[in-house]
C-alpha cells in the first residue's frame, strides 16, 4: 500500500488555490478563440477581445484572474493502493486552504450564512468543500481545486422533473435557465448540466460537468448527444458575452448522467463563467506535478 505524505497534500492544497486564481487552463484560452473565431457581433467581438487582454495582463502580472476568490472546492482522487488516514486528509487539506489565504494573501469570500463574519481564512462550517472518489489506477493520488465565484454559483437551478415529460423538459429546463442568467454569469459560460440521481446527486452532476475540460464528452453516448445538441441550441439565444448580445453564450454544455427512479428525472444546472478556473495536483514519488 502506498502511504499518504499528508505534509505534500497541505502543500498542495496551497499552491492549488493560488494557481488556480492566477492562471487560466489552456483550453479555456482555446475556447475564447473558437469563440472569437465563430462571432458575428463586432461588440461581443471587442468584449471577448477585452477578456483575452484582461487575462493576459493578470498573468503577465502574476494576478488574479478574478477578484472574486470563491468557495474553495478539492476534488480528491485516490487510486488502487493507496493508504489514507481520511482525516488527517480533510486537515491537511484545509491547512493548505487557511494557508494560501493567510500568506499569500487572498481576500477571503467565506462567512458565516447567518452572522456573516468572516474569519479571513477562506474556510468555515463545511468548507472548504471536499468531495473523495475513486479511481482505478494503482498508486494514483489526485487533488483537483476550484475556486467557485458567486456570480455562477448564485445561477444554479434543479427541477425534479417526471418520466413523462420526457427528454424535451430537460431541454427546456437548460434552455430557460441560460436564459433567466442572462448576463450575471459573466458568460460566455461553461453550462453543467446533471440528469438522473437523487436531488443532491444531480446538482453535484452539474457542477462536476461545468468544471470538466473543455473538449472532453460525456462517457454516455446519449449523453453526449444530448450536450452537443444543446451547445449549439445555447448560442443561438443572442444572450452573448457580458450578457450584451451575440453568439458567444457559452463555450459549451457539459451533461453528467446517473441512473434514477422510474418514477423521477431529475435535472440540474450549474455554471462556470468565463474565467472557468480549476488546478490539478498530482502526487507521488515524493514530488508534486501540478497541471490543469
């Protein structure tokens, strides 16, 4: 069994916050410009032109993308024989987020949902936020960190949908959500969409599907027919960067599956902004090898 260094998971769980507020992943930039390549609007050209520069000046400078820091989010993947003490983890890795907030600094987002203090820590009851899956590799440790802005969390929606509604009302529901965004996504956007599950699983579905790398495709074959039909049906609602009006609503619609009642269908929705920022760690061998 490979044993855990917890020491290199708060390290990582530093670095991966402050990386992920400063540098854009590369299929994002590569989706601007499929974006920018497929506009018609010569404004929503010169605001797509206005976020390529904002991002290129924020890395140049070594700043934030974004002011807003987010929920801290850590997606942890453990392979096939690997040892962990789950919370020695869950500690290391909220070191790690206390940390990056304390020392670099970053402004905190975080507060109490009724007093509303702030400890200035980035962390409170339940945050950061860590979801553990697993994974078929041997010897794999991955930690994934996504800092989730308000202004695409605040536009997350679930409908539980019945069987008879059929797929159309799943259709519909992401339509009329895109739409009821409008521009307070800061679009264009990622638009995760989970069908199937319980309530709670659905909405976790959708945020997983908006924070998956541009290009990738559901692993389900229905599902992936389902996100490119609706990644073409989202950009012909003239909402458009900023919300200003265009072609360039969204880079895509992601959709995540899991199996559900037959007597329910539930479906949600969950978005990324343009600036649709996330780091990977990956551990072992005494290193760390960071990625996107």
């Amino acid at each position: 069994m490979k044993e855990i260094d917890y020491g290199q998971v708060e390290e990582a769980s530093r670095e991966l916050y402050i990386r992920a507020l400063k540098l854009l992943p590369d299929d994002i930039k590569q989706g601007f410009g499929t974006l920018q390549g497929m506009e018609t609007s010569e404004r929503a050209r010169t605001i797509l032109d206005t976020m390529v520069t904002n991002i290129k000046v924020a890395e140049s400078n070594n700043n934030l993308l974004c002011q807003d820091t987010g929920i801290p989010i850590y997606n942890v993947f453990l392979g096939r024989n690997v040892a962990v003490d789950g919370w020695r983890l869950k500690q290391a890795i909220r070191k790690g987020c206390e940390r990056a907030t304390r020392e670099h600094p970053l402004r905190s987002s975080v507060v109490h949902p009724i007093s509303r203090e702030n400890n200035h820590t980035s962390c409170g009851i339940g945050v950061p936020v860590i979801h553990v899956d697993f994974v078929e590799a041997p010897d794999t440790l991955e930690i994934q960190m996504i800092p989730k802005g308000s202004g695409s969390e605040n536009n997350s929606f679930l409908r539980m949908a019945i069987p008879a509604e059929g797929l159309a009302a799943v259709k519909r529901f992401v339509i009329d959500c895109v739409i009821n965004a409008g521009g307070r996504t800061c679009p264009p956007t990622i638009v995760g969409v989970g069908v199937g599950g319980t309530s709670d699983l659905c909405v976790h579905l959708a945020k997983m599907a908006a924070t998956r790398k541009l290009g990738s495709a559901c692993d389900d074959p229905l599902g992936a027919e389902l996100e490119r039909e609706l990644s073409v049906a989202v950009n012909k609602l003239g909402v458009g960067p900023q919300g200003l009006g265009g072609d360039a609503t969204s880079f895509a619609v992601h959709v995540e599956l899991a199996a559900t009642h037959i007597t329910m269908n539930p479906v949600a929705v969950n978005m990324q902004c343009h600036s649709a920022r996330r780091a990977l760690a990956r551990l072992g061998n005494g290193e760390i090898e960071y990625g996107f």
